[in-house]
C-alpha cells in the first residue's frame, strides 16, 4: 500500500456466504505529507452472486449456440454484417467460420428472397415485431441453393433500438425437394388419371363418388350426375350392387386388388365390363372400369382357333409319324449307299495312287533321259577337243620338212592320247557316280585353265587366239569337284576358238568368270 495510492482485497465473513470488499486509500495533506489512511468497506455478495449467475448463463448461451444442430448468427442491427456464427451454419452453407465472420447477411440471403427478409430485420430492429420465420433460399459456397426456415429476434435493447438480431436457420432443403417430388407425383398422377383411356372413378370410405374420369363416354350418365352419387343411388341389379360393395370393403380392409366383370344388356348388343378396385389412400379406393366386350369376342374367337389348331396339330402328328418311318426307310438305304460310297472311294483312292506312281516313274524316266542327253552331248565335246588336237598335231607332222622332229610329235600325241584315256576313264567314274555324294577338293584354277589350254593348244585356228589369264580375290581355298570344272572352263575356252569371228580387225573379248563360296566344303 505505500508503493501506491490505494488498495483492494476482498474478504469471506467466516460461516457465511458474505462477501466484503476493503478499498485503502492514502490521506495525504496539501504539502504532500501522509496523514493517515481511509478505509472503506462494502458488501458485494448480490453482485458477485449475479455475476456468477451472468456468467453461468454465458456458458451455457455458447454451449447452445456453438454444439447446436441447427444454424446460429448474431447479426448487428444497423448494418446486418454477421458478427458470430455456429458450426452448424458453417456447414449448411459450406463455409469456414472466419469466412462467415467477413460476410453480411445479405450474402447468404438468395437475391429473390432477400427483400422479405430485410423487411422483416427492419421491423426486429425498429422494434415493430418480437420475431419472425420464414422458409427462404440460402447461397451455399458452391453455387447451390439450399433450402432454411429463418427465425429471428432481438437480444437486448439500448436506448429503445435493437443492438443485434440473433437468426437461427434450420436447413429444409430435403424437406422441400420431398414436397417438390410429392407435388410432381401428384401432378403426374393427376395426368395420367387424366389420359387415362378408362373410366376411373374415385370412392371415398363412405361409397361416394368423389371423382370421375370417363373421357370414352363409357356410362350413359353426365359427370355432375354421377359426382356425390353411391352405387345405391342408380338402377343397377342388387346382385351387382352387393358384389360391386363387397370389392370395395375387401379393397379398403383387405387392401387387396379386386376383379368383376359385369354384363350390361342394350338393344343393339350386350356390353362387357371389367372393374378392378385399388385402395389409393387410406380412405379412398382407385375403381377402373374398362369396356371388354371388343377383347371378350376376340378371346372366343381365339379358342375356336385354338381347337382348330389343337385338330390340325393331331393331323400334323399322324403326317409326322408317317414321314418319320418314311425317314427310317430312307436313312437304312442311305447306310447301304454310303458303304457302297467308301468301298468305291477305296477303289478311287488305289486308282489315284496307282497313277500317280505311274507319273513319277515317268517323270524319273523323263529326267533320266535328259540326264542321258545332256551327258551324251557333253562327253562328245569334251571327246572331239582332245581329237581335234591329235589331228592337229598330225597335219604339223605332214608339213614339218625335219624328220627329226617327229619323235616331239609322237610324244605329243601320246600325251593327248593318254589325256584322253583320263577323260574316258573320268566320264565312266562320273557316269557311275553323279548320283553318289560329291567329295570336293581343293581347285587351282591356274594348273585347271593351264591344263585346258594345252588339251586345245592344237584346235584348228588355236594359233589365232591370244589367251591371257589373271585371277584376284582372297586366299581363302575353294573345294568343289576338278573334274566338272575343269569341263566347264574347256567348254568356255573352245566354244571362244570355234566360233570367232574373223571378219573383224579385233576380236578380243574379255570373259569374266566368277564364283561363289558357301559356307562348309559344299562347293559351288
């Protein structure tokens, strides 16, 4: 208390629920100088008692208004801007509880109901009216509409104006789509009673006629005639009457869909009428009623075909059962036509293969004379080189005027003779074995061109050829069979000296032979 100017404490009277409250207060002189001290005591046991109670009611005000199912605002007055909110709301309108905080109440209002409610906020404000509710479109965050009653009233007032307003929204929307879809069944129902082709009539509990639908002028009454009227109320036989009020109990206790036909005699001819009783609501019971006669006569004349079809069926099955045995008779004629069928396919097949062994030993025969002829005619032209060069030599020796020479010729012939005799002997091995497995060996071309051009070294006009021979590429071997190519570089060399041609001042023709390795000793 000397550090300062005054001092409080508050003290409990023992035993009792007294509360006093001590104010010190300094007492100083005009010089400043301290005199003594003032003490002053009241009693607040009222006012705290109130404010726990004040308090008290706080607490449970925000437990309502924060954990309430239902939306909560408490709106300023003046300018309707929303001060606080509840969760509930929050999530009816599908905002956060900042974002509710920085809205106005206008922005949560749809546009086409916002005049009614601020009318109704400008009367809570001028204190024109205690509350109000109304059922009005609410903007939900993501652009729908929902559906909420808007209640509100004033908290408190201050100098006779109404401070906040506190609104409570209560979300309807699943009740007004229901009472949407209930008022689209209804008018559905409504047109389909209406485009219905029967004649439909309404009764209520008591057996009245409470609405009719008979567009096919199917009863011989006017609807005003009928509208009100029971079915004791029109001459109709008693027992259709007690059938007709039997349905209708079964149909409103039962709750059971009844079924009556019923005969109506005119001059002209005998109505039919079917009449099927529905409940529809708890007190009304759905009657349709519908002209049978046209389908009755069908259904006759549909069971008179039926008898025709049911005698024109027993005929049909004594046609079938002599078909059927016809088929048997068939069927044991087709087993004997198709064992005779697969004994001449056998034969047809032994046929075929018989001559078809007969082409392949023709066509063998055929190749076997090509392989002939074209032997015959090769041997011949390789013969004829080798003799060629024999005469040649021979004519040398009539012409050669030194006699001492001619042991040279006779040595040369001998050499073409014996050369011969290899060839012969070669031809007779080839002919032996060109069906056998070739064997190849290694080739030297240029022994091979060197033995060919001395074997037609003496054909007529040799001397007027120049041979010249080179041979390029790797020094990889090449295997095949001596004898065949060797036949085929003399072919090539002596068909060149047969036939040049001497009318031209030249006639050197280059020939280019080439050939090709395959993999493994398999040769050309």
């Amino acid at each position: 208390m000397l550090a300062g100017q005054s001092y409080r404490e508050i003290d409990t009277l023992p035993e009792s629920n007294t509360f006093l409250e001590t104010h010190y207060n300094l007492v100083k002189n005009r010089e400043g100088q301290l005199l003594g001290a003032s003490q002053i005591i009241r009693d607040i046991s009222d006012r705290l008692q109130t404010e726990a109670l004040w308090q008290a009611s706080e607490r449970r005000f925000a437990k309502i208004f924060n954990e309430a199912l239902v939306g909560f605002a408490l709106v300023e007055s003046h300018s309707l801007q929303i001060v606080q909110a509840n969760p509930a709301l929050g999530r009816l309108l599908g905002y956060a509880l900042p974002d509710l905080q920085e809205k106005k109440l206008a922005d949560l209002i749809a546009p086409s109901d916002w005049p009614m409610t601020l009318r109704q906020t400008e009367d809570l404000r001028l204190l024109q009216s205690h509350a109000f509710s109304l059922d009005q479109k609410m903007n939900h965050r993501e652009g729908a509409l929902r559906w909420a009653t808007v209640s509100g009233t004033h908290l408190f007032q201050e100098e006779g104006q109404s401070g906040y307003l506190l609104l409570m929204f209560d979300d309807i929307t699943e009740q007004k789509k229901a009472e949407a879809l209930l008022r689209e069944s209804e008018a559905q129902k409504s047109a389909l009673i209406e485009a219905f082709p029967d004649t439909i009539f309404h009764i209520d509990r008591e057996g009245r006629v409470v609405q009719l639908n008979d567009k096919n002028r199917l009863l011989p009454y006017r609807r005003q005639e009928i509208i009100g009227k029971s079915i004791d109320d029109f001459p109709v036989p008693r027992k259709v009457k007690l059938r007709v009020k039997q349905l209708l109990l079964e149909a409103k206790l039962k709750r059971e869909e009844g079924f009556y036909e019923i005969e109506v005699p005119t001059p002209v001819y005998t109505y039919i009428l079917e009449t099927r009783f529905v409940q529809s609501t708890e007190n009304r019971v759905l009657v349709i009623v519908r002209d049978i006669t046209q389908r009755k006569k069908e259904e006759g004349r549909m069971k008179e075909l039926l008898l025709e079809a049911q005698r024109l069926n027993r005929d049909l099955e004594q046609q079938y059962a002599k078909i059927a045995r016809k088929e048997e008779e068939l069927a044991r004629t087709n087993q004997q036509l198709r064992a005779k069928n697969e004994m001449l396919q056998k034969m047809t097949d032994e046929l075929r293969h018989s001559r078809q062994e007969l082409q392949e030993t023709l066509q063998t025969l055929e190749e076997r004379n090509f392989e002939l002829d074209q032997f015959v005619y090769k041997t011949s032209h390789d013969l004829r080189s080798p003799l060629s060069s024999i005469l040649g030599i021979i004519n040398l020796m009539k012409i050669e005027p030194d006699q001492n020479r001619l042991p040279d010729y006779v040595e040369r012939i001998e050499g073409r003779i014996v050369r011969l005799d290899d060839f012969i002997a070669s031809m007779l091995h080839y002919s032996r074995n060109n069906r056998s497995e070739v064997y190849p060996e290694a080739i030297d071309f240029s022994e091979i061109l060197q033995e060919c051009i001395e074997d037609l070294k003496y054909y007529k006009n040799f001397d007027r050829i120049d041979i010249q021979t080179w041979l390029s590429g790797d020094e990889a071997d090449f295997y095949n069979d001596g004898l065949r190519v060797k036949i085929i570089f003399t072919n090539i060399i002596s068909n060149a000296i047969k036939y040049q041609d001497f009318q031209k001042s030249t006639r050197f023709y280059p020939h280019r032979s080439q050939y090709r390795k395959k993999s493994g000793p398999a040769g050309l």
